[in-house]
C-alpha cells in the first residue's frame, strides 16, 4: 500500500464503517497497516480481532512502516486478540454491541480520543452465521456507529464467505476499500432500510430518491468541471497576458539600453584617453550588458517552461561546439580575472541536436560559474564520453558552491541560493532552469553537485550520443589548456568599407546615438522616424544597409521591409531588424518579411561591425501583401 491510501485513510471520522473484501486466507490485508498507523497518529486506541496466526506478521508489517509497535503495546494504543479470547469462540449482535460500547468507553477513559477497530464479523458470530443474521448484525452497528467514536473495518475473505454474506456486506457498509482507493459504496442501504423490512412500495421509493441524488452528484459534477474549464481559460488567458507583459517589458527595457550603448560608444570613440573616462565607459558598458542579459533570460525561460523553443537539430561534434563557445568567452573570462582550464577529447564525440541552443547551454554554465568564482578563481571545463552511450560536459569551479539546502532546488525557476540583502550574486535565478530545459529538449539529463557552501560546484550535462556514433578510440587522449587563459590574438581590421546606411529609428535618442556611433565608425547615414518616411528615403538615399526598426508610426518594420524587397532599387539592400522585440516568433516574422539578421537592443556594437561589412544575401520573395501585426506598439 501506498502513501495515498495512507492519505485517504487518514481523513476517516469517528463513526465511518468500512468494508474490505480480500480473495485470500493468509496474512491480514496490506491495508490494516495504514488503517491502524494513521489511527494511532490521530490518538485513537487501535483493537485488531483475528486469528492468532496473523497478529505476528500484523506486528511485523506495522514495524516495516514505522510504529514502534512495543511501545504502542505498553501504553495500550495497539491492542491484537483472537476471537476466541474475547467472544469465548462466538457471539450474538446483542453481546458484540455492549463489547464494543464498553470498549470505546475504556479508550475515552484512558485518555484516546476514540477507537479504531478491525474485525471478521463472519468469524466473531460463529463463523458460518446465516446471511440474515448478517445482515441484522452490520444494520445495527451501522445504528451504533452514528454518535460513536468508533470507526470500524469489517474484513471479508471471500473464499470463506458464501455469497449470500457478500451480498449483506455490500448491503450495509458505507464505504469500501478497493485495491489503494477508499470510495463510497453504491450498493448501501441505510439501517431503516435493511432492518425494517420495508414494502415493495417503500424500496421503490427509497431507489428513486437514490437516483434523484445520483443524478444531483451528477449535476454538481457537471458544474465543478464547467467551473474548472472557466478557471484553465482563464489561466491560459492570464499565460498569455504574462507572456504579452514579458514581451513587451523586454522591449521597453532594451530600448533605453540599446541609447545608452549607442552613447557609451560615441564617448568611447570622441574620448580623449582619459584613464577616469575609460573606467566609467567601462563600468557603464558591463552593466548594460548584464541588464541585457537579465532580460534574456527572463524571456527564454518563459519560452522553455512553456515548450515554445523550436530545436533545429543536425549532427554534431560536441567537442568542436564547446571548443568554439569557450573561445568565444574567453575575453569574459580574461577580464573577470578567472583562470580556465579545458579538458577535451583528442576525437569527436557526435551528438544530434540544436548547434545553438547547447551553445547557449554551455554559455549560461560559463557565466554561471564566472558569477559564483571570486576573481582569480579556478573554472574547469571537460567532455568525455559517459556510460549509456552518452556525451558528459561538465563545468566545475571553485567557488561559492552550493548549501545542501539549496541544491535539490538549483534548476528551479527563480531559484537564489543567495537571499541576503546586499544580493552581491545578482541573477534572477533562471539561468540554470533554461540549461535543464534546453538539455531535456535534447533527451538528456542536468545534474548539479557541490560538497557545500564556499566548495565550488560542478554542473554536468548528459546528453545522447549521435545513433551512429563509433565506440569511443581507445587512444583517445585529454588536453589540457593552461591558465590562465591566454588574450585573444585577433583585432579588428585597420581598414573599414564605409557604407551608406539608412537607420528607421522612431526614437530621437536611439536615432541621434546611433548615427553618430556610425558616423565615428566612417559610414554615411541617413535618419528616418516612421515606415513611410523610411521607404521615401531609402529611394532617395539608396542605402546599402537598412537598420530599421520593427514597432514604427505609420508602416511598421515588417511592412517596410516586404516595401523594399518588392522596389528593384532597394531590394539590394542588407535589412537589419534592429529592435526590442526578441521573440522567436519576431524573428521569424521578420525573416519571412525579407530582413537579412534580427538584432535585438542593445546591439552588441563588435557585432554590428561586422555585419556591416558583410554583403547582402539575395534578396527573398517578399510576402503578397503586408501584415500589420497588432501586438506591436508604435515605439520598438
């Protein structure tokens, strides 16, 4: 027997009769023992009457599940007796109802606050008593139950009870316990109807009024699960109305951002060397960047909880994916002052799946790790092949680690392990819930392990091996990366193509910020404030690059891009969503638009010039006919 037995049990009142119908002869039935356990937690006396072979493996299968069944003993909570002991071998109804009387009274007197008792009645009246006699004996006790503190489980075994005594039992017994359930009997008959020999007339009348309740269960039934799909409608409303409030609390957060970037690298490329000035940039810069990236992650685990990310998965070198996004992290690391060390494989080790989301993955370890290790702190990063057929990486560091308390809880969303008022961490603690998420998409595992706080920590993602994936060389060597880790060697090119650019930019700051940002860069730039004005210009200007933005006055991005694609003087151009919508189904719509990449605020401005200097792709086949989309405000 379960815990929900247990549970269900548990919730008897005083006076409930219950019926129990076992198939087999042997040792008394799974279901005494959580009948008597939660009876004796409730402070109840618990009287089992049966033959004395089964009190033994009764007082076994109570102790298996924690009663201490000596002490219960001693104190006189847990009385076992044979029948013959207290009935003399047999009994009539009369006698067993002052036996039982007098026992309830001698458990109120002791101090229980009632009584709990299990019997074969069968065996108690004789052992073979008529199916009358039955029938009257459980009809009375039902009468005595009514103001009593007793509650009462009559068992049955059936190959020893004829038919005619199942029937009774199902006659008169309120409640029945089948398998793990506890559930109203449909077949009980109140005491008036058994015991006063009712007419025809009666029964029928009785029958009736049964269905009358049966179909008001039903009716109330009915209204319960109408109420109940009004509240799922509405939570799914309320799920909507969240996931509408993120999207646009994300882009009215990143819209300032991206002015305060734009700024911070127009005072980066007018500044005049001042050391005080390079530290304020700087600082300024770190924390936009991390403001960004709060609002990330509070989008995409929305997305992940709700299976709303799309996996485009192929095969993949897991070693070469992790070799990659380390490199890429490497001047986050070098300037956080934390050493790193890579463990990798000399071969590959192919896994399918999504080459950006396990990135991200990855990503969100390493920053997680870099947040948790004081500056010259110690990250270790290693991939190897695991048992099952599957591909470990774990990342392990020698930080703030992990209290014992916590760690059950590390893949939680919005999980802090650190809840004092300075919050010197940070995070909104959903970083680690979008690596579970994305790492089960993937049909692995995550796994978070530290030996306490101030110990470090190691997370381990398990991911499947690719289905035709060799067996692993046994040459396979490990490399080791020194620490700490080496600055990168490359840097931007001296030479930059000026471009002519058109920004579609509603916002006067964003606009202004940005042009003069590209300006400094050595392009020529061209200011729109609406969709209308965007397309008249672009036929003016002829750009070779449109920065627009998605939430425009008038034409909106999306329609201003399918505009362009359609004009063969514009469709050339490169179109740069560059905007504070960043869901995935923005991106989406506006690649379907004819957009060549969709940036989101603020823009990384290493990234942007870079993709400056990239050609156009071929123009798409823009869209039959513009869609507005209503959800865009007029400001992105």
């Amino acid at each position: 027997m379960g815990g929900d037995i247990e549970r269900r049990l548990a919730r008897l009142r005083r006076g409930d009769h219950l019926c129990l119908i076992s198939e087999g002869a042997g040792d008394p039935p799974a279901a005494l023992v959580p009948f008597f356990k939660t009876g004796l937690a409730a402070g109840a006396r618990c009287l089992y009457l049966g033959p004395a072979a089964t009190a033994p493996p009764l007082e076994s299968a109570l102790a298996r599940h924690g009663v201490a069944v000596g002490r219960e003993h001693e104190r006189g909570a847990l009385v076992l007796l044979t029948e013959e002991g207290l009935t003399g071998g047999r009994c009539d109804c009369g006698a067993l109802l002052d036996l039982l009387r007098q026992a309830e009274q001698q458990a109120l007197d002791d101090g229980f606050t009632g009584l709990r008792i299990s019997l074969d009645l069968a065996r108690v009246l004789g052992g073979a008593p008529g199916a009358g006699l039955l029938l009257e004996c459980e009809a009375r006790l039902n009468r005595f139950l009514v103001d009593s503190h007793t509650t009462v489980l009559c068992r049955y075994v059936r190959p020893h009870a004829g038919p005619g005594l199942l029937h009774g039992a199902l006659r008169t017994h309120p409640l029945m316990v089948l398998g793990d359930q506890v559930c109203p009997n449909a077949f009980y008959e109140p005491a008036e109807m058994v015991l006063g020999e009712p007419t025809v007339d009666d029964q029928v009348d009785w029958r009736i009024a049964q269905l009358r309740r049966a179909r008001s269960n039903e009716e109330k039934l009915q209204e319960l699960n109408q109420r109940l799909d009004q509240k799922r409608a509405a939570l799914e409303r309320a799920d909507r109305a969240k996931e509408d409030l993120l999207a646009m609390l994300a882009h009215e957060l990143r819209n300032p951002l991206g002015t305060i970037s734009n700024a911070l690298q127009v005072l980066r490329l007018t500044g005049s060397g001042d050391e005080t000035r390079r530290r304020a940039i700087e600082a300024a810069e770190r924390q936009v960047t991390h403001q960004a990236l709060l609002v990330d992650d509070l989008l995409e685990a929305s997305r992940v909880t709700r299976g709303q990310i799309e996996l485009h998965c192929e095969e993949i070198d897991l070693v070469a994916l992790v070799r990659g996004t380390v490199e890429e992290l490497r001047p986050v690391l070098r300037d956080a002052g934390r050493q790193l060390a890579l463990d990798l494989p000399a071969g590959a080790i192919p896994v399918r799946g999504d080459r950006l989301r396990l990135a991200q993955a990855v990503t969100n370890l390493l920053h997680n790790a870099v947040k948790f290790t004081a500056p010259g702190g110690r990250i270790a990063v290693a991939v190897r092949r695991a048992a099952g057929r599957r591909a470990e990486v774990a990342v392990r560091d020698n930080g703030a680690g992990i209290s014992p308390e916590v760690l059950p809880h590390v893949f939680e969303v919005f999980s802090q392990g650190d809840h004092s008022l300075d919050r010197a961490l940070g995070g909104l603690g959903v970083g680690l819930a979008v690596v579970k998420g994305l790492i089960e998409m993937h049909g692995g595992e995550v796994r978070a392990a530290s030996e306490g706080t101030g110990q470090g920590a190691e997370i381990t993602l398990l991911l499947p091996l690719a289905a035709d994936a060799p067996p692993a060389a046994e040459d396979t060597i490990s490399q080791q990366t020194p620490h700490p880790a080496p600055p990168p060697a490359a840097t931007p090119p001296e030479g930059i193509a000026a471009r002519r650019i058109l920004v579609v930019e509603d916002n006067p700051d964003a606009a202004a910020t940005m042009r003069d940002f590209l300006e400094l860069s050595g392009h020529q730039v061209a200011l729109a404030a609406s969709g209308d004005d965007g397309v008249r210009t672009a036929h003016e200007f002829h750009p070779e690059v449109v920065l627009c933005d998605l939430g425009l006055p008038g034409m909106n991005g999306f329609e201003v891009a399918a505009e362009l694609r359609r004009d063969p003087e514009t469709a050339s151009a490169k179109l740069i969503a560059i905007t504070g919508y960043g869901r995935d189904e923005d991106r989406r719509r506006a690649k379907e638009a004819g957009f060549d990449l969709h940036l989101t605020k603020p823009v990384d401005p290493a990234q942007l010039r870079q993709e400056l200097q990239k050609p156009a792709a071929l123009p798409q086949r823009p869209p039959a006919a513009p869609r507005r989309p209503s959800q865009l405000g007029k400001s992105a």
